[in-house]
C-alpha cells in the first residue's frame, strides 16, 4: 500500500470509524484541514470507504410514505438544514443519490443518464464503485443553435464513467431538432440507431425534472434550446416541463405535443421499460414538473427533498 493511500485510510478510519473532525484529524497528524479533505476524497475513489444506507422498515416521514402510497414509486425524502440556500439544498440531494446509484451498480450495468443542472451537481457527489463491463449511456442530445452541448453533457457522463470504471457512450445530437423529418431521418442511421438500442437496453435511468415556471426555469428553457415562437407555443399548450427533453402538461400528458416529435429523449413509453428509473428533485420550484412526471408513470424512485416532499403533498 502506497503511503498515500495508507495516510488516506488511516484519515479515513478516524473521519468514519472514530467520529472525529477534519480540524482534530488534521492536528493529530500534523497536516492542513485542506490535506485531510483530500485524503479522505482518496478513501473514497480507491475504494477504502463504501458508504451504504439501509431505510428503516417504517420510515417515520408521513410525506414519503404518502408519496409512495400514492403514486406506486420507492421515495427517498432528503432532510435539509434549516434555512439552507438553493445550492446547499441541492447538495444534500445530490450526496443522497450518488450514494443510491452505487448501491444499484454491479458488474455489466448499463446506466442512462439525462444530463441537466441536477444530475451535474449528482456527477460531483457520485461514490466510486467499479462495475466491470458497465456502460454509461446518454439519454439526450444537448446541442443547441450556439453550442454543440459536448463540454457540458460530456463532463456529466464521464463523471458518471470514471466513478464506475463504465464505458461511455455519448450521443451527439441536438437536444431539439428543427425539424421533425430531421430527427426521423436520424434516427434510421445506423450509427444513431446502435446508441438508441443500448440506451433501450438501461437497467437503471438518472434524470431530473425541467420546470418552466418559478424562479429557478431549467437550462432547457432558459439556455437557447427553444427559440421565444417555441416558448410561446409550450405556454399555450399548458406545458409545466420536461422529462429527458419530452414536455409534458400538469397531467402528464404529452402525445399530443407537437414539439416531442422534435425531442432527442426517450418518450415516458419508452422511459417505461427501463427497471429503476430515479427521478431526482431538488426545489419546490420542481414540484409541479415533478407532478407531472410521476402522472406520466415514469418514475420508480423518487429522491427528493423535504421541502418539495411536503409541497406535492399538499398539491395531492
């Protein structure tokens, strides 16, 4: 054992095992704060540390169990600090998730991933677990008129890839496409055609929710994905947000929306046959999306925090 990886277990083993501070860790072997974060960090990606939760048998959260009860899906309530900030909020579901995903990641695994603003701030909080022959596949185009989304949506699925050992297989096309004869056409070409098949083949999916109302509208809205007449039109159409870039209305209706024959997702049909299919939601701002989705039957885990936990309670 390298001296570094033993300085990161024995850190390790005093963070985790003995309950002690970063600031005592640090005193105790004559090293900055700074330097015991990052040995710890090492635990963790060399595998020294694997952090696994176990739910009570009855959990004492009255949301979720209304949640699961209602809408038929496993639901992870995510406690939060008294008035905690959006980012710190986001953080807790994050760490939450990324803890989840590698209990769910064995040996040949193939995980989709919907890129956006939560499922970035998942990629930072991922805990290393290899999984050898895993495949991370991407779920949708994120180019735009302005940008070909690569650095974005790639650095997502290649942290997703290094916390797994997993093969990535991005997918690049635009996340809208101008024209749906455009996308048809795509989608008949060979090299589009193999993506979409192993992102069919998904034993696990990892999307957020775009909400197009509130104070925080998701990237997909606000980032030049739409043009303003499409923004226009999806008001009209009485649409709340999107699921992997497919709209949907309060009621999770979405067939009818001229615009999804445009989309580069996975349709909620589609969604629909992949097994564990986890739903993460960080905001009540998400709530009314989040809705929409668990109407559309697209999702089988619902990690969420406490506050949006109580908010679509009461939305019922």
């Amino acid at each position: 054992m390298s001296e570094r990886v033993s300085a990161a277990y024995e850190a390790a083993t005093m963070h985790y095992v003995q309950g002690e501070t970063m600031e005592t860790i640090a005193r105790r072997l004559n090293v900055s704060r700074s330097t015991v974060s990052r040995l710890i960090k090492v635990a963790r990606e060399e595998g020294l540390v694997q952090i696994t939760l176990h739910a009570p048998q009855e959990t004492s959260s009255k949301n979720a169990t209304w949640i699961s009860q209602h809408y038929g899906v496993r639901t992870h309530v995510v406690p939060i600090p008294f008035q905690a900030n959006e980012a710190r909020r986001l953080t807790a579901v994050a760490q939450m998730t990324g803890v989840l995903i590698s209990n769910l990641m064995e040996p040949h695994t193939v995980i989709g991933v919907a890129w956006g603003n939560t499922v970035s701030a998942i990629a930072d909080h991922l805990v290393p677990r290899p999984a050898h022959g895993s495949v991370v596949v991407q779920l949708n185009g994120a180019a735009n008129p302005s940008t070909t989304g690569i650095p974005y949506a790639g650095a997502i699925m290649e942290a997703f890839g290094r916390a797994h050992g997993s093969m990535v297989q991005h997918f690049s096309v635009p996340a809208f496409f101008d024209y749906a004869a455009t996308k048809e056409a795509l989608w008949r070409e060979r090299s589009i055609e193999s993506v979409r098949k192993l992102q069919a083949s998904a034993d696990i999916a990892v999307f957020g929710v775009g909400s197009m109302t509130g104070r925080n509208v998701s990237l997909v809205y606000s980032g030049g994905y739409l043009s303003s007449d499409d923004l226009a039109s999806i008001k009209d159409d009485g649409v709340v947000g999107d699921v992997c870039t497919v709209l949907m209305r309060a009621d999770g209706s979405w067939k009818d929306l001229a615009i999804n024959k445009r989309a580069s997702g996975p349709t909620p049909d589609e969604l629909k046959k992949i097994k564990r299919r986890l739903c993460v939601v960080s905001g009540v701002d998400k709530v009314v999306a989040a809705r929409a989705a668990l109407h559309a039957g697209v999702v089988t885990d619902l990690i969420i925090d406490e506050d949006a936990a109580a908010r679509l309670r009461d939305l019922g």
